[in-house]
C-alpha cells in the first residue's frame, strides 16, 4: 500500500530544468552559438569601432599592484 500511493520523487535535474524553463519564458533563450567560432571581418570592424567609443568615455587606471578600475573621462 504505501509503495503503491507514493509519488515517485522528482529528480534535482528535473526540478533545475522546470525552474529554469520558467525563466527562459521570461529571459528568453540561453545563447546557442560556439564560442569558438571565427571572428567575420564584419563582427571584427564592430569591436574595434565599440572599442573606440568606450575608449573616448572611459579612463583605464592601472594601481600599483596592477589591478585596473576604470573612471569617465574628464571632459
């Protein structure tokens, strides 16, 4: 009797993919694309022009230690 009116437990897999099935209907998909596919001279010309504009707003300071913070540049 208890065997048989027992539900079976929902695995910790299962219940990770419930919850995060939830939050992709809110974020939508997680990316698919390999992270280890060639660069397009299209997409390289996109990150050098981003590069410069975040260049001209922003100030890179290295300290003494040689970590690196990064300020707005002063106009």
């Amino acid at each position: 009797m208890a065997e048989k009116d027992k539900a079976p437990k929902e695995s910790l897999t299962s219940r990770f993919m419930r919850t995060t099935g939830k939050a992709r209907m809110i974020f939508g998909p997680a990316a698919t694309t390999p992270l280890d596919t060639p660069m397009t001279d299209e997409r390289r010309r996109q990150l050098e022009e981003a590069q410069a504009r975040d260049a001209e707003l922003w100030e890179t300071v290295k300290r003494p230690d040689g970590s690196s913070y990064i300020l707005p540049r002063k106009k």
